[in-house]
C-alpha cells in the first residue's frame, strides 16, 4: 500500500509540474503576442494621425455628408449616417 501511495504521490508532484511548466511557456506567447499587438497599434496610429491622412478622412465625410443632403436625407439623417461610417472605421 505504501508503494502505491509513493506512486501516486509521485505521479501527482510529476503531474503539477508538468503544469507549471506548460502555464510558463503559454504566459510567454501571451507575452510575446502582448508585446506584438502593442507595436502593431502603436504604428497603426502613428499612422493614422498623419495630418495628410486626417484631412483626406475630413473631407471624405465632408463630401459624403453634402452628397447625402444632395439626395435627399435630412442633415440629421446625413449626420448620423456619417457618424455610423466613422464608428465604423
């Protein structure tokens, strides 16, 4: 019996190791993965705030909003069309 509870007992502390180690490999994917998207972000809106960028995204809503009240919305109906494309975004 006591051969069989070392065993188990072993198989256990075997067991939560082999835990412990796959928890610490897969917390550094996450990391490195963390790590990756932060950068990607980071240039993304570095990207996106170039004042040429944010001028050409102006004025495309600025003509998108005059051509909806050209065809006929309200400009209540335009406005909230306009915001629904720059939430979208």
């Amino acid at each position: 019996m006591r051969k069989l509870t070392s065993y188990i007992t072993t198989i256990l502390m075997l067991s939560g190791l082999s835990y412990s180690v796959q928890a610490q490999e897969n917390n550094k994917r996450l990391d490195f993965v963390s790590e990756q998207l932060s950068v990607q972000m980071l240039n993304n809106i570095r990207a996106l705030s170039s004042p040429e960028l944010v001028k050409a995204q102006a004025e495309y809503f600025r003509l998108m909003y005059t051509a909806l009240i050209d065809s006929g919305f309200t400009k209540e109906e335009a406005l909230k069309i306009v915001i629904a494309m720059a939430e979208s975004k």
